[in-house]
C-alpha cells in the first residue's frame, strides 16, 4: 500500500497512507512552504511501516505502576503516544487512544521553519497546529456528522460550536472522542473536543472524557470491541453501538460525570478547555473563552466561564 497525495486547493493538501488521512495546510513564502511539505512528506511515508513494527506493543494497556521512563516502545510517534495516555494509566488505556493526534504531532514539526507563519495538520479529526506571533486559525466543532448533508454544512449555521484559536494560546492541539466517531467509545458521549497543548495529548484526554461521559441504561446497547473489530485494542470490553433518546436528567448526569473528568485533568494541567456534547445539551470545561457560538440545537447548561463569540479572521 503506497501513500498519496493529492492537492485540494492552492492551500491544502490530501495525504493517504493506509488508515493515515490527512489534511494539511501552510501559509508563508511559497518556497519555504514548498520544501516544508516536501520534508513533511518524506517523514509521512515512513510513519506507518515504522508504527505497525511496533502494534503488538501499543495495543497493550498502559501499566498502572509504570513510571513515566518505563517505555519500551522505539519509534518517535509510538512514544508519544505511550507518553500521552501514561498520565490516565489509573484506568484501562492503551497507547492508541493518542495515534491520530501523536502523527498529526510528529508531522506538524516539519513546518516549524523560518518563512512559516501558520500550519495545520488534520488527522481525522484530531488537529495539530503551528502559529507564530499574530496568526490564528478558526475551526468548527461539529458534534454528529451523521446528521447533515455535505450541503448543510457549507455555513456556520451547521456548526454546534466554532473555535478560534491564535498564538497567544497555549493551545497546539485539538482532538475529538465519542461514540458516534470512527473509534470505539465506552461511553454514551455524540462528542467531546478537547483543547490541549499538543494533539497527541489531546487525543488520549478526549478518550478518557468521553468514556466518562457515561451511565446504565436499558436502551444503550453495547457489544465487545473484539465483535465489531477482531484486532481492536478494547479486546472484549464492551462498546456503545446505539444511545436511545435520553430524558433531559440522565443527558445532565452523564454529561457531569465527564465534565467532573475534564476539571480532574485541567487541574493536572493536561488540558486547557473542553466541549461536551450529548443529545442537544453541552457542557464546557476550562477555556469557555475559546468555545463560542454555540447552535440553538444545543443548550449549553453549565460552563466554567461566560462563553464568547470570536470574529472570524
């Protein structure tokens, strides 16, 4: 299986590399931003065949007496992954609860280069950013594709949330769990985004936040990871296929159960903010600054801070 690329427009690129699809994007001088690419791509062709020499490993639960130094894992983006799931290790987690967003990491050091004034990589969903000094990005948060035609989510009004994040925050990483995405979810979350100082972190705390996002009911239906996937890294544990509709006092508990795991781990510093999202009805955690214009579809029913609208730049 070879990787490809394929220009989307004068600014953004296609990337595939077996389950690895991204989409990226540069702003700078043309020539610096060309051999950026070039040095990104390089590094993106030996990501999978490096990462898959190392699957036995990262498909192993995290130790819950391992000390941070304990990895014996090799490659560069199997690290980081184990590095960002090593502070929820209390709990089951694996090291590819951080994939997406440890190679959306491991890529975006490539435009860290004089000449560069911004820089994204998107890896389904989970974002890593560059920014220098006065440069920002604005991203739409939307918490059930499923629900809109590729026609109505041409316009903000498809959005539940919109973001604008620019250098002056500490935030490099965005990243998306629940159990309506393309990866397992033990718990009952449409969505949780998570903002954080780098991808991979982000994406192993969007894991943890929404499983929490949680409760028993008769009408959710689970099955074991091991019957949807056979090489799933959940083996039998079982997994959300189906929420039913939810009265309005079980979407509030099960959303504070997760927002009670989102201010646990902004406390610890992992995380700067996030966004809750569980059958119309959000929370938010730390960085409500930077979670605005929220849908009338959802009803934001309790935040950290008063939430505020950015201008688009």
């Amino acid at each position: 299986m070879n990787a490809t690329r394929n220009r989307l427009d004068a600014t953004r690129w296609h990337w595939q590399h077996g389950p690895i699809d991204l989409i990226l994007s540069a702003d700078g001088e043309p020539a610096v931003v060309q051999a950026a690419y070039e040095a990104c791509w390089v590094r993106f062709v030996d990501v999978l065949p490096e990462f898959v020499g190392e699957l036995k490993l990262l498909r192993q639960p995290v130790p819950g007496n391992a000390a941070h130094g304990d990895c014996a894992l090799k490659g560069p983006v199997a690290r980081r992954m184990w590095r960002a799931c090593h502070p929820h290790r209390a709990r089951y987690i694996t090291p590819m609860a951080a994939v997406a967003g440890s190679v959306a990491d491991e890529l975006i050091t490539a435009f860290a280069r004089k000449g560069i004034s911004r820089a994204f990589i998107n890896n389904g969903g989970d974002i890593a950013l560059y920014l220098t000094e006065g440069q920002q990005y604005r991203i739409g948060v939307l918490a059930d594709l499923a629900e809109f035609s590729g026609e109505k989510l041409a316009g903000d009004q498809a959005l539940d949330a919109n973001l604008t994040l620019d250098a002056a925050t500490p935030v490099r990483g965005i990243a998306t769990s629940g159990w309506r995405g393309r990866s397992f979810s033990l718990g009952i979350a449409d969505s949780v985004t998570v903002l954080a100082r780098d991808a991979a972190t982000a994406d192993a705390a969007a894991t943890v936040i929404a499983n929490a996002v949680n409760l028993e009911h008769a009408g959710i239906a689970r099955r074991p990871a091991s019957s949807l996937k056979d090489d799933s890294d959940l083996g039998d544990m079982l997994v959300t296929v189906d929420v039913p509709s939810l009265s309005q006092p079980l979407i509030d508990l099960a959303l504070s159960r997760g927002i009670e795991a989102a201010q646990h781990l902004q406390e610890q510093g992992l995380i700067e903010g996030a966004a809750l999202f569980l059958q119309g009805r959000v929370r938010v955690a730390g960085g409500a600054h930077q979670i605005g214009g929220l849908c009338t579809r959802y009803t934001q029913i309790t935040t950290e801070a008063p939430c505020s609208k950015y201008a688009a730049c």
